[in-house]
C-alpha cells in the first residue's frame, strides 16, 4: 500500500511537471497582447546609416547618434525576392510579409495561380485582436492593401478600396485613396461605400476628435485628401501641412485603447518616394518621421513591457543609397550642411531635375546607384515578447509566423 502510495505521488508530480511545461511552451508560443509592425518602404540598411550620419552632424560629431530603432537588442536581415522577380516590387513584398507566402509582382494578397492568402491581421482579427492599418501614403497603397486586400493588380485601387471597408478593421489611416471615384472619376465616391459599412471617415484631426468617440470603426484621411486623389507627394522643406505619421499612431492608440489585444500596421511610405528621386535630405527627414512614430511605440512598449511587441523592418530597398561618393574614396565628411541648407531653401515642393539633383548628391559625397527597387536584403529589428525569434538571415515570409509565435 506504502509502494503504491509513493507510485501514485510520483506520477502526479510528473504529470504535473509535463502540464506545466505545456502551459508554459504555450504561453512563450502565444503572440503578444500588443503587436506593432513598423513598414518602412524602400528603407535599406544604408538608408539608416545616412540617416544616423546626419543626426551624429547634428549633434556636431562624426558618428554614434543612434535612431530609436537601431538600439533594439534583435536584429535579423531579410531577403526580399518576390515569386517571379529578384527584385520585388511593394504589392509582392506587402503580401510576403503581410501572408507568409511569395508571389508575383503586382499581386496582393492573392498567390500566383489567383488563390487567396490569409493575412496576419485576419488571422489576429479571428483571435479577438482590434486591427489598424496606417501610413502616410494612400490607404489603399500596395503596403497597406497587403494587409487586407486580395486582387491581381495593385492598380485596381477602387475595389481594393471596396475590399478596405469589408475587411471589419477597426482603424485605417493615410492621405486618402487613389482613384476616389474609381479609375475613370465616374463612379460612386469610395469613401460613400465605406460609412456604409459602418465607418466614420474623419478628414483631418478635427473632424477625428469630432467624430471618432462614438464609432466603432474609423478612417482617418488628411485634410489635403478630401475626396479626391492624393497626390505622389514627398516633403523637400522644413514646413509640411500634412499630418506625420506619429500622430495617425496617435491616434490609432487613442480609439483602440489598451482593453483589448490589437495589431498595428504602420508603415513610412515617403521614404520609398524620396529614394526613387535619390532626394537625400528627403529621405532623411522621411526616416527621422518614421523613427518619431517608433519613438511612441515604444512609450507604449514601457507601460507594457511583458505584453508587447514591437518589429521594424522594410519591404524592400530602393535607391542603392550610401555614403561615398564618385572617386573619392578617402572622403572627410558629408556636406550635411549643404544639403540642409538646400532642402531648407527650396521649400515644400521643391524639384530637382536628375542631373542637378545627382550632381549635389556627388558634391556632398552621397551615392545613389538606381532611381528604382534593388534587391539588397533589408534589416528587421525587435524588442519585446518573442523579439527574440528574429536573427541571422531570414526571409520576409518568416515574419508573420514568428509574430504569431508558430
């Protein structure tokens, strides 16, 4: 009876033993409460190394001025390739990240042979998560369609648009959508179908302060968007009307509130435009905008620690950006100063044809080697819950699985 006894207490403790390291490889495979995604288009490694150059000018030293992302403690590399190119376009690279599946350029959200792929934030929206999307580019862009669209063509921006107001997210914020009346302008304006579904859509910050308390659901559109296409836009001066991309998160934070699990999508979408002008400056003051809005995460991330993670990566490179320039391969320093004075001068709009603005990127010591994508892979960086799944070389469609902890 003493032998069984002894028998019996040793199975229950080792019965309790392997329960509680199922709970607990559980509870580690669980994504976090908290999740934010920070896209920034077309930013490369060398995109942040100019960046932190101009910072560390500003703080009159050589180097050492770090963004708030770079001083995560993980940090993974990722490949970039699309299903039929080296180089992928935003629509493939969205879908890459967004699915956890390759396709072909100009697809979103949809394989090659035309099946459709289940996101991240669908699949969080299935387990009780309130989903934002947001940037500083349209809505109904290739990065942000990623997460909620499915159609052949990145172009066909009305019915992805349509695709926007039935996916149920809680949140969407941008300049506006192309094709506000659909391609041809002769069709109901997109934003009617939306508030049909159930949306507020609120332009400006006024009318979001006005009419977002009571909503369920909200679409956020800059004033300059108002019922019309947005236009290709990149910051060339000191002065910018347009909301910054920190203060849409703002606001997702603000109607999403912290009661319940979410997933932020927020991706910096100019920078990818002032790399395919190889504006330097722009594309700086772009990085520093980004960083500003990863800056409010992570106060967030404080008040959160155990229940948050915050990943930061890009869809892909664009511009071939670096430091150095021409023959000159012992170079001094960057003439920032230059180019600061420069971007200041010009003002909001200012354009530069190729050969002027390619002969003050030579002077200044800044190399650019394309006007379009390359495929250089791209950094990922990580802090929080499960940050520590991202190292090494990895490929863009391991991202949505180590976020959800598979």
């Amino acid at each position: 009876m003493k032998k069984t006894s002894i028998v019996i207490s040793v199975l229950l403790i080792f019965a309790a033993l392997i329960s509680t390291g199922c709970c607990n490889k559980e509870t580690e495979s669980r994504p976090a409460k908290y999740i934010f995604l920070f896209i920034g288009d077309g930013m490369g490694l060398d995109h942040i190394t100019v960046t932190e150059s101009y910072l560390s000018y500003k703080q009159d030293t050589l180097a050492g001025a770090r963004l708030t992302f770079t001083q995560f403690p993980n940090m993974a590399l990722c490949y970039t390739h699309s299903n039929n190119r080296m180089i992928t376009c935003s629509a493939a690279a969205a879908t890459a990240i967004a699915c956890g599946a390759k396709t072909d350029n100009e697809r979103i959200g949809t394989a090659p042979d035309g099946s459709k792929l289940k996101s991240i934030a669908y699949e969080l929206q299935e387990k009780g998560y309130k989903i934002g999307i947001m940037t500083n580019n349209p809505v109904n862009h290739a990065t942000p369609a990623g997460f909620y669209a499915h159609n052949d063509s990145r172009y066909g921006y009305y019915e992805i648009s349509r695709e926007l107001a039935e996916s149920g997210f809680e949140f969407f914020g941008g300049s506006g959508f192309y094709q506000f009346k659909g391609r041809k302008g002769d069709l109901e304006p997109v934003g009617n179908y939306i508030e049909e579904k159930g949306y507020e859509v609120c332009y400006g910050p006024e009318e979001f302060e006005e009419r977002s308390a009571e909503a369920e659901k909200v679409v956020f559109i800059q004033e300059t968007g108002r019922e019309q296409d947005p236009e290709y836009y990149v910051s060339d001066g000191e002065e910018a009307e347009d909301v910054k991309i920190k203060e849409i998160l703002d606001m997702s934070l603000e109607f999403l509130g912290d009661d319940e699990p979410f997933f932020i999508m927020c991706e910096g979408g100019n920078i990818d435009w002032a790399g395919h002008s190889n504006k330097t400056m722009a594309m700086v003051k772009e990085v520093i905008d980004f960083d500003d809005a990863i800056a409010r995460a992570m106060e967030f991330y404080y008040e959160h620690p155990d229940e948050t993670l915050i990943v930061v990566t890009a869809d892909h490179e664009t511009g071939g950006v670096s430091i150095g320039q021409g023959e000159e391969w012992r170079p001094e320093f960057v003439n920032w100063a230059r180019l600061e004075q420069h971007w200041i001068d010009s003002g909001e709009k200012n354009i530069l044809d190729k050969e002027e603005n390619r002969e003050l990127n030579e002077e200044c010591l800044i190399g650019w080697t394309s006007f379009h994508h390359t495929g250089s892979p791209v950094p990922l960086y990580a802090i929080g819950k499960g940050a520590e799944k991202f190292k090494g070389m990895i490929d863009n469609i391991d991202i949505k699985g180590e976020i959800l902890g598979e």
